[in-house]
C-alpha cells in the first residue's frame, strides 16, 4: 500500500492509525456483527460513540461546564445562517471579513438583519490580520463574527478581537484542536470535520448554554435552532453516525498524543519548517505577512504560472499530492493539518530544494 502525503485543504488527511482502526472494525464493531455504518444510532452502543466523543472533546478543549457540545450537519456553511438565527436577537451583527470563509458568513448574515463589515483585508487580497484592538463595534451588536483561521489565504487571528464585551463567535474549521484555546472566550465556536478532525458531514458546534434559547428568529427550521439540538443531546434526527465515530478516534488519537499544547508544539515545528525554506529560497515565496501566519494552511507562489504548473505536476508524480492553491488564489497551499507527519513536511522541503536547484 503506498500511501502520499496529502497536503489538501479538505477533506483533508486523517492519522493512519485511526484508519486503520475504523478498517479492521468496518465489519464487526466491538463483536457486535455488524459495522457503526449499520448501527442504529439509537443502540446502545452508538450512544457510548457518541457520549464518549463528546467527553473526550471536552477533556482536550478543556471546555467550561456552562458550554454545550453540539454534533450537527450541514457543513460550516450552514452555521453562517444557524448562527445569525440563533443569536441575532437585535438583527445587528458585526463582521470582520479576512477572506472567502468570512465573506459568505457575512453575506449570509445580511439575509437575516443588518450585518456589518467593521475591518477586512480585502485590500490586500487577504493577506493579513487587521489590526482588531479597537474596532467600531456597534452598541447593538448581537455577536461580533470571526473566521479564525483562514483555509483559503493561510491567515490567522494572532489573538482574539477586542469585542469590547460582545459575543465572539468563531468558525475555527481548518485550525480546529490544532492547538489549546481558551473556550470561555467565545460564545460560540464551530468547525467543519473534513479539515482537522474527520471526514465532511460532521460540523461541530459548541457554544455557551445561555445562548441556547427559545427566542430564534422568526421562520428558524426547527432541526436549525441549537436549542432542538441541545435538547436531543444531538440526536434529534438520525446524525451522521459514522462521521462522529471517526471525530471520535481522531479526539481518542490526541489524547495519546498528549494533547493540545503537544500538537500546537508539533504544528509550530512542522509550519516552521517550511516557512524557514520559504523565506531564504530565492523561487518560492509565501503570501502572508509574517505576524498573520496560518500554522495549518500555507500558501506559496513562484511568480509564474508555467513554473507553479510544473511544480505541481511533479510533486504529485513524487508523492506530495493537492499542492495546488485555491482557485481564487492561483500558486501552492500546502495544508499541514494535525495528521501531517513532520517528515512529510521535511520531504516536501527537500524536494523543493531539488526543484529550485533543477530549475534555476
Ligand atoms: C472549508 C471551510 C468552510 C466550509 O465548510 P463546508 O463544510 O464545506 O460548508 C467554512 N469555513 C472554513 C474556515 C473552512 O475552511
């Protein structure tokens, strides 16, 4: 079996150990003759699935008592609307747009009340953090939205806006548990599986209890409303049984790995890698400002289309699969999420030593 190293965006890379697990109990779970795929969720053995993912997530997050857990669907893009319905009470909500992800939660936003755009970095296309120390938060504002890390541009937050007492909410998709962040700073906190965690159709959502309300915006589908959720400890309807298994290997995986503050110490070392090559080499150069770097999304480019086509196409013949940008963006992103190895990274920096040697 050979398996490559994988540098996409998402879906993305999973540990090989979790893999390999969820292989060898595909068709037998525990001695129960059947598969998890096959399992009622309302067995008693999906029930011990899902209470333990949730308890382990809560163990790695270190998640305060006064947040609950929720296992959605829907992808991250259906939180720009289930936020907005849940929580814009005065139909004012504050925006910071710092790329594609943000912009579409911000457009969404504005079908439910008056959104605003108070800071972006569209001006450069998106290659940077604005300064968010003193913005113009509205009075009214219901929640000021972030998108944390920015899986499209290969930004991130280097620390949380001042909010100046509003509620933060938070699409943390592609840097989720990718590192310790303190929960009780966000109302609201939610990711998509396929970056970090497992595969598309889990969407976890956690959020403050008392912004589980009854008080939803007129016209919220009830499988929409956080509190039908919440109620249902996440199985009001037939969940996506089989992806929350697997978050929940991928949770049992970082907690042997030490957890948080030992992966955030193995992404630091592994982005460092690359970013070190890409500052000196003289053909590949990264696009973000150095204080708004992503640890987990790191895009580069040659300055010429026909060189970055040649690059691709002879990374992906060498094993160093889905290197090629965004479409938005064009060049290189090299996603090194949780279940990159380092010496995947170390390997794909020497071939691109090879390759700027071999054209000069
Ligand atoms: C991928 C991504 C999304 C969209 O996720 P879907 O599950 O496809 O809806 C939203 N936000 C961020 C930051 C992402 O990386």
């Amino acid at each position: 079996m050979a398996r490559v190293y994988n540098f996409a965006a998402g879906p993305a890379t999973l540990p090989e150990e979790v893999l390999q697990e969820a292989a060898d109990e595909m068709l037998d779970f525990n001695g129960s003759g059947l598969g998890v795929m096959e399992m009622s969720h309302r067995s008693k053995a999906f029930e011990k699935i899902i209470g333990e993912a949730k308890q382990d997530l809560i163990d790695l997050m270190g998640i305060p008592e006064d947040y609950e857990v929720l296992f959605v669907q829907g992808g991250a893009s259906q939180q720009f609307a289930a936020v907005p319905m849940n929580l814009m009470k005065n139909r004012v909500a504050d925006y910071i747009v710092t790329g594609q992800w943000a912009k579409k939660a911000f457009t969404e936003g504005k079908i439910f009340g008056q959104a605003n755009k108070i800071a972006s970095s569209e001006d450069k296309t998106f290659s940077y953090i604005p300064d968010c120390s003193d913005l113009p938060i509205s009075d009214n504002a219901d929640y000021v939205y972030i998108c944390e890390n920015n899986t499209i541009y290969g930004t991130k937050f280097p620390q949380l806006p001042n909010t100046k007492g509003k509620i933060l909410v938070a699409d943390q998709s592609s840097m989720f548990l990718s590192e310790p962040v303190d929960v009780s700073k966000y109302g609201l906190i939610f990711a998509g599986a396929q970056k970090n965690i497992g595969p598309a159709g889990v969407v976890v959502v956690i959020v403050r209890k008392d912004l589980i309300t009854d008080d939803v915006l007129p016209g919220t589908p009830t499988m929409l409303k956080y509190k039908t959720q919440a109620d249902n400890d996440s199985l009001y309807n037939t969940p996506p049984a089989y992806g929350i298994y697997i978050c929940g290997k991928v949770f049992k995986w970082l907690k042997k790995m030490g957890g948080l503050e030992v992966m955030k110490e193995r992404n630091v070392k592994k982005a460092q890698v690359l970013y070190d090559y890409l500052d000196q080499s003289q053909m590949f150069h990264g696009t973000v400002e150095k204080g708004s770097r992503s640890i987990m999304n790191v895009p580069f480019i040659t300055g010429n289309d026909e060189l970055n086509a040649k690059f691709i196409a002879e990374a992906t013949a060498n094993g160093f699969v889905e290197l090629k940008g965004h479409r938005t963006v064009g060049g290189m992103r090299a996603s090194i999420y949780n279940a990159m190895p380092y010496e995947g990274v170390v390997k794909l920096v020497k071939f691109m030593e090879e390759f700027e040697a071999a054209n000069k």
